[in-house]
C-alpha cells in the first residue's frame, strides 16, 4: 500500500513543480512587459492605448 502512496507524492510533486515553472515564466514574462512601458515616454503609451492593438 505504501508503494501507491509514494507514487501519488511524485506525481503531486511534479504537478506542484510544473505550476511553480509555470508561474515564475509568466512573472519573468510580467516583468519585461512592465519594463518595456516603463521605458516608454508618456506619447508612446498614448499611442499605443489609442491602437486597436492594445485591447
């Protein structure tokens, strides 16, 4: 029986760190987003925000 549990903690472990992955990515992908406006000047995100591309 314990065989069938130390197979559920892997498994739980490998989907708790797949997600961690996941979510440092998208704070990494976050992160550089919010620095490329933060470089921006005030004109160029208006012009952005006024583009269909923004929504």
């Amino acid at each position: 029986m314990m065989g069938f549990w130390d197979k559920a903690f892997d498994v739980a472990k490998n989907v708790g760190t797949a997600v961690a992955s996941e979510i440092e990515s998208t704070a990494n992908e976050l992160r550089e987003i919010k620095q490329k406006y933060e470089e921006m000047s005030d004109d160029e995100l208006l012009r952005i925000i006024k583009s269909d591309g923004f929504w």
